[in-house]
C-alpha cells in the first residue's frame, strides 16, 4: 500500500521554506505595499492550549476569537514594523492621494474587526490606545439590535446540547448523533455549510427546525454592542464604523434586489445612528462562495470607497481597480507570533493562491 502524504505536514514544511531568505524576492511579491488584518473577537480568560484540528475538542468557533495575550504581542509587533493606518489612508494610497510606502519604508497595516461583538470595545480598544493603532469596526445592524441572531454560534450550542438532531435533507430527513467529540465536529461541518448554501429566509427555517427539537435553557452566547456603544467607538478618534449588511447574509444566496438593500441599507441605519457618513464595507463570510463580481459591482455602485473580503492576500497597487473587492489576512486563535509574522510576509498568500499575487475575485 502506498503510504498518503500528510497534507498537513507538507503545508508546513511549504511555508517554513518560503520564510527563508532565498525566498524574499518570491514572499515581496506577494506581500504587496501593505496588508488589511481581519479580526473578529478579542478574548480574555485562560489562554487555551490547543490547535485548530484538536481530535479531543469540540470548539468550531473558537477560531474567529484571538487571546487578549496574543492580540497585544501582534499589535506591539505592527507598531515596530508597520506602518498602522486607517482605511482611509489605505484609500487615499490605492488612488493616488498619498505616496505608497517606497523600498526600505515600513510598508502599510490596517486593523479591521467584523460583526461588532462587545469585546471590540471592552478587550481589543484598550490595546489599540496603548499601541496607538486605528481600526475598523464593521456593525451588522441586525446583531446590533438583536433582530438577528449569530447562527454560527446557535449551531455549536445545539450541537452541544442535543443527543442527536434531525434536519430535512431534499425530501427527505436525516438524523445526526452528537454525542461524541468526532459526531460533534462532523454534524457542524454538514450543519455549517447547509447554512452557507441557503438564503436568509431559509436558514430562519432550518434554525426554526433545530428549536423544535430543544426545550432548554437559552445558550450562552457572545455579547455584541449596543448602539450606544457603538457610538461610543465612533467618536473615538482611533475608530472607524463600516458596514457590514444588515443580517449578515451569505450575499450569494440572496437575489439582486436583496443584495442591494442589505449592503444600502446598513449604511443608512448606521449612518442614521451616528450621524457619520459610512464609506467602508466587509462582506459576511467573503470567500468566493460567500460573494462574488455582483456584488461587488453592486458596492461600487452604491457608492462605498472601498470594500472588504475574506479572500486572502495583501494590497497591491493594481487593486485600483478592486477598490470593492480587497484581500484580508485572517488572524485567529491559533496563531503564533511566528505564523502571524509568516503570514504579514506573504507565504500564506503564496500557498493559497500559487499563481495569484494580486487577489481580487
């Protein structure tokens, strides 16, 4: 029998290559003038010890929270060799406002956050004032008000909760266990992307499904902020509010129309709420199942300055022509200050798109 590769180790051994020095010139190639750091939640309590395929743990979304510990070693580390910039810069640099950073220059960092969950302010803000960095907080009217609920989160805590769930798959019904760790890890993964494949008309369905079948105690869920607070962070002078559609769709999923006063529609509440013009956009999920040329053609349109994705990779000049279609670099809980400085240099571009240095669609 011939032996299969572990994927895992060759990726490894892939990036820790690419972090040498014979592959500089392949790493700035990619890397760009500068790069758009996306985050999510900032967490406090017991650092955990713990890797993002850990067998022995259920914790699907632990991945899109960073320990307050780790938070405060990258943002030391941007501080020292980063330019840390608003998006507003970022801008004024892409179209040719400001000069973008020369050879020997620190090149440019922006920090974002999406959804807008309360830690933003209580965790994250304190460290952005100590190492004086600005940031970008994209609100999700729905999850402000609590009209919409993060259904990412309410699939762990039925996964969690229930022996087993049944779901209608075509036309029929299929029932899951969940009583193990593995029987856990796979329900999500079929549960997650059933959610991603549908509208938000239908997901409201299939979560009305998944209540059907639990009678306990509310789950404990992460907090988001309030308007208040939210308006609390638009008037400091570090942050900066944008968009991030009203119910935090998979834009994909949902007909021209609806895509439309989703993403206009944000701005208008958010614009109404704080008496600020919103230039800036993230799209929810923002892979390329999750968004694609629609909508970002529907963004330009609308008239936003720039937009967001989830699609990895760093900014490079030509995106002039992607104002509404930029590149992040995902940070999580599982980074080390060694893979977060990998990543800022460009070998997780390089792995994930080979031939792409320049990521748009």
């Amino acid at each position: 029998m011939i032996p299969i590769p572990n994927t895992q180790l060759i990726r490894k051994g892939v990036k820790k290559l690419l972090g040498t020095p014979l592959f500089s010139p392949v790493r700035s190639m990619y890397s760009g003038f500068g790069s758009i750091l996306m985050y999510h939640r900032v967490v406090g309590g017991e650092r955990r010890k713990t890797l993002w395929n850990d067998p022995t743990a259920f914790q699907p979304n632990l991945g899109i929270s960073v320990h307050r510990d780790s938070f405060e070693e990258q943002m030391a580390y941007i501080s020292d060799h980063y330019r840390c910039v608003s998006l507003d810069t970022f801008h004024d640099v892409l179209v040719g406002m400001e000069s973008a950073p020369q050879k020997g220059e620190k090149p440019l960092i922006a920090v974002t956050f999406d959804d807008g969950y309360l830690d933003n302010l209580e965790e994250a803000l304190p460290l952005l004032e100590k190492y004086d960095i600005p940031a970008t907080i994209f609100v999700t009217p729905g999850l402000t008000d609590q009209s919409t609920q993060p259904w990412w989160y309410l699939l762990e805590g039925f996964i969690n909760k229930l022996p087993e769930i049944t779901v209608r798959i075509m036309d029929g019904e299929r029932t899951f266990s969940c009583k193990s760790t593995q029987q856990k890890k796979t329900v999500m993964r079929i549960l997650d992307g059933m959610f991603r494949r549908r509208s938000c008309d239908e997901q409201q369905e299939l979560m009305a499904e998944l209540y059907e079948q639990y009678s306990g105690e509310d789950f404990s869920l992460p907090e988001f902020l309030n308007w208040s607070q939210v308006a609390q962070l638009a008037e400091h002078p570090l942050i900066t509010i944008g968009a991030h559609t009203m119910t935090h769709p998979v834009l994909r999923r949902e007909g021209e129309e609806d895509v439309i006063s989703q993403i206009q529609e944000s701005r208008t509440v958010l614009e109404q709420k704080l008496k600020q013009p919103v230039r800036y956009l993230a799209y929810p999920f923002g892979d390329r199942a999750a968004v694609g040329r629609r909508s970002f053609r529907i963004t330009e349109e609308l008239g936003f300055s720039l937009a967001v994705t989830t699609r990895t990779g760093h900014v490079h000049a030509s995106h002039i022509d992607d104002l509404c279609a930029l590149p992040r670099i995902t940070v999580d809980y599982f980074d080390t200050l060694e893979s977060f400085q990998s990543k800022l240099a460009g070998v997780e571009a390089f792995v994930r798109s080979p031939f792409e240095p320049m990521v748009s669609d």
